[in-house]
C-alpha cells in the first residue's frame, strides 16, 4: 500500500512559485498534512531530485512569504539536528482568497473550513463538504521518473479527474500551474507518452471553446503506474 497526502488547491495553483519550487514546498508538506515537519536538508534534496542550494534558496522564499515558519531543533548533546517547518495555511488561504475573491466558492475561507480527519494520521480541508485538496501519492512526488513541471500539471488536472474527462487548454493550464506555454506543450506530450493522461484523437477532442479533452488516471491506475516505475 503506497502512502499518500492530500496537496492543498492553493499550493498546486500559487502562481508565486515555479515548478520546483512547488515539488519541494509539496515534498515537505508530505512528511505529515497539517502537523508539523522534521526532513532534513539531505532528505528533501533527494526526494524532491533538486540540489541542496536550491532547498536553502526555497525554504528561505517559503518563510520570507509567511507561508512556514522554520525552527531549529537540537540533540540532548547540543548538536543542532534537522529543523522544523510549520505550514501556516491561513497565509496560504489569504493568498487564494485575494486572488479570487471572496465569491469564489473553491477557496479556502476561514471559519467556513472545517479539517475532517480520515485516518489516524491525516486530516483534510473542506469547505462546506468539498474537498480542497488533492490525493497524491508520495511516490509520485518522490520519483525520478518526472520532472517538477510534470507533477505540477498532472496533480493540476488531477483535481478534477473524478469527472473522467478533463478539458483545457494550453493556455489554461500555463496560467494555473505558473509554467510557459511551450513548457506545458512539453509537458502535455511527455505525461501523454508516459501513459499518465491520454490525449483524445484529433476528431473527438476539440469542443467549441478550443480545449481538448484528457483522460486521467484515477487513482488505483496511478498507483499501478507508480510501482510499475519501481
């Protein structure tokens, strides 16, 4: 059985942050969703396939943003060990809710969010009975198999997978995910490649707002993928 966390919508779509910057703000929030962290730096480096200068330079824009807070821990002998990192979701949802407005009903919105545990170790957000947060496989995040730009899109379209047929466009999902266009033509071609999503036949994916329609793996052909990886 594959573990997994839950990826809060406003993470997936802060345009502040660019691919691996997401990756690794979302590898540290899989060690434990609303509780706090201990990874070290040489864990985080590793699991989110990124250099240990590019950690530093993340965790310190993630606390400069007010989105964690970083606290040094230490041994009983003295020696400093790895730090603690506190997620602050309500800076994350004033961030959504200033971006969107207070009318758009997929946000985070104070009093109204309520965290629903669903197992000993995981809570959720909703708001009002609707889940803001996207299942994701920690393997997912951890692998080498896909860049950060890949994880950011699919987990994007993901959110919307119980539907079974997503639409979108290029130019959609370039503002969503804060990746440039010929990025996200890349990306679109290399999910599609590697069986993640399934492009529909020129004949059947074009409706008349000029989206396409993608197939999406649900979750029990996901984690068959993943381990298929291994």
């Amino acid at each position: 059985m594959l573990t997994y966390t839950y990826i809060p919508k406003t993470m997936i779509e802060a345009d502040f942050l660019s691919a691996t910057e997401f990756r690794i703000c979302a590898v540290l929030h899989s060690y434990s969703f609303f509780d706090n962290v201990f990874p070290s730096i040489a864990e985080i480096k590793a699991k989110a396939r990124v250099a240990e200068s590019t950690v530093f330079r993340a965790i310190q824009k993630f606390e400069e943003l007010g989105f964690i807070t970083k606290k040094s821990r230490f041994k009983a002998d003295g020696g400093q060990s790895s730090n603690e990192y506190i997620f602050n979701y309500g800076g994350w949802d004033a961030w959504y809710s200033n971006k969107f407005g207070s009318n758009d009903k997929q946000q985070y919105i104070g009093e109204k969010v309520k965290l629903v545990k669903i197992s000993d170790d995981t809570q959720i957000s909703v708001y009002e009975n609707k889940i803001l947060a996207t299942k994701c496989f920690n393997d997912f995040l951890y692998t080498d198999k896909l860049d950060a730009s890949e994880i950011r899109t699919f987990l994007y379209l993901k959110q919307f997978s119980n539907r079974k047929e997503v639409y979108s466009s290029y130019k959609m999902l370039s503002a969503k995910v804060n990746i440039s266009k010929p990025i996200i033509i890349r990306t679109m071609n290399s999910l599609s490649e590697k069986s993640l999503v399934m492009k529909l036949n020129d004949e059947e994916i074009t409706n008349v707002s000029g989206t396409t329609k993608y197939l999406i793996l649900n979750d029990i052909e996901l984690e068959e993928w993943i381990n298929n990886q291994k």
